[in-house]
C-alpha cells in the first residue's frame, strides 16, 4: 500500500497556499463528478418514465380499439 504525498492534516496544520488550493480543486473536481452522476441518473430515469408513459399511451389506445370491435362484433 502507497502512503499519500501530502496528507491532510499536514495541509491543515501548515495552511500552505498550494495545498490549500490543491485541495480546493480536488474538492471543486469531486463535487463537479457528483453532480455529473446525479444529472447522468436523473436523464436516465426521465427517460425510463417516458418509456413508460409512451407504452401506457400505445397500450390504451390498442384496447379502445379492441372495445370498439368488440362492440361491432356483438
């Protein structure tokens, strides 16, 4: 197993400029992934509720026109 480079509580504790800023973007760069996988995942389940949607629609229509045969038939 590697030991980190920097650790975090050396960051801390010297407050250093660059580590600041190091860390800062690597939490700006976390956070822009995080918000990447949650839109990813929303996109994901609009379209599955589309889907859906779609089917119940084509499904409805396909039965009014089963009943209306029935009704001819009868």
């Amino acid at each position: 197993m590697t030991t980190p480079s920097v650790l975090l509580l050396d960051v801390l504790r010297t407050g250093s400029v660059d580590h600041i800023d190091f860390l800062s973007q690597t939490v700006a760069r976390f956070l822009q992934q995080l918000m990447d996988a949650d839109a990813a995942q929303q996109i994901v389940t609009d379209l599955q509720h589309l889907h859906l949607d779609r089917c119940q629609q084509r499904n409805q229509s396909r039965m009014a026109e089963c009943r209306q045969l029935a009704r001819l038939l009868d």
